[in-house]
C-alpha cells in the first residue's frame, strides 16, 4: 500500500510481477475474473478505481469525500459495492 503498487503471482506464490504502480495507497481490492477486471479503492483520495487485468485501460470510476472502507462485487449482476 505505502509503495503505491498492485503485485499478481501465481498460485504458489511465486513469479510476483506488478500489475499496477504509481498509485495513491491502494487498498480493498476486488478481481473480476470474467469480466478480466480489478477494482481497488485510494485511502487517500476517496476514489474507486478501475483497470483490465493485464495492468492497461486505468480508470477513475468515483470520487468521495470520505474513505472508502471495503469493496464487492456481485459479479453476476455486473455490480460494485462500497462502504
């Protein structure tokens, strides 16, 4: 979170890569696995935050004054959740 990045491994915990860098504390993250995407909160800036999987097509999706706690998806209705 303090370094600003997103990492992915593989299942057995090796072969770490980062997904996405230069961001303002990451935190609550949630993975669409159908829809290849992944969902993160900012601690700092009260945002939600969207990108595909492979790292590309960043996207700010909302902006709040208060924090943003936890994050959920309910992939078959296609809808994000936030507290």
């Amino acid at each position: 979170q303090q370094e600003g990045i997103i990492t992915v491994t593989d299942m057995k915990g090796n072969n770490s890569q980062v997904l996405l860098s230069a961001l303002k504390y990451p935190a609550n993250i949630a993975i669409d696995p159908v829809a290849r995407f992944v969902f993160w909160s900012s601690e700092v800036a009260g945002s939600l935050h969207r990108a595909a999987l492979g790292g590309m097509e960043v996207k700010l999706l909302l902006e709040t004054s208060g924090k943003i706690a936890a994050v959920s998806l309910d992939v078959l209705d296609k809808r994000l959740f936030w507290i």
